[in-house]
C-alpha cells in the first residue's frame, strides 16, 4: 500500500510522481493500472502544488515583514 500523500516530503512526492510519469511514458505500461498510477499522480501534484503555494506565502509574507522592520 502506497505512503497517504501528505506524509510524504516534498521531495519523496516529486520523485513517485517522477516513477509515475516515467512508468506512464514507457513501453512496460499495464494499462490495467493506468487509472490507478492517474489518479496517484493527481494526488502527488495537488499536495505538491499545495505546498509550493504555501511556502510561496509564507515567504513573500516573511519578505513583507523584512521590508516593512527597514
């Protein structure tokens, strides 16, 4: 059984999404899978997304902070 997606790193889910995409574009795809390896990816890319977006405002945030202690 897969790690849930939110446990994982950021790191760690960019690599499976990686496998996942890579598995996809090759020749050994088992188009059995293909609906389960999808909806896997989209849940990596959401969290991953997710979490690019919230550091993105957590660091302009921090920057606004700087510019406005100057």
């Amino acid at each position: 059984m897969a790690t849930p997606v939110n446990e994982l790193s950021y790191a760690q889910a960019v690599g499976e999404l990686e496998q996942i995409l890579a598995l996809m574009q090759s020749d050994r795809c088992d188009i059995d899978k293909l609906s389960a390896m999808t909806r896997r990816a989209t849940e990596l890319l959401t969290e991953c997304r997710a979490r690019l977006t919230a550091t993105d405002q957590e660091l302009r945030t921090i920057l606004s902070q700087l510019e406005n202690n100057q």
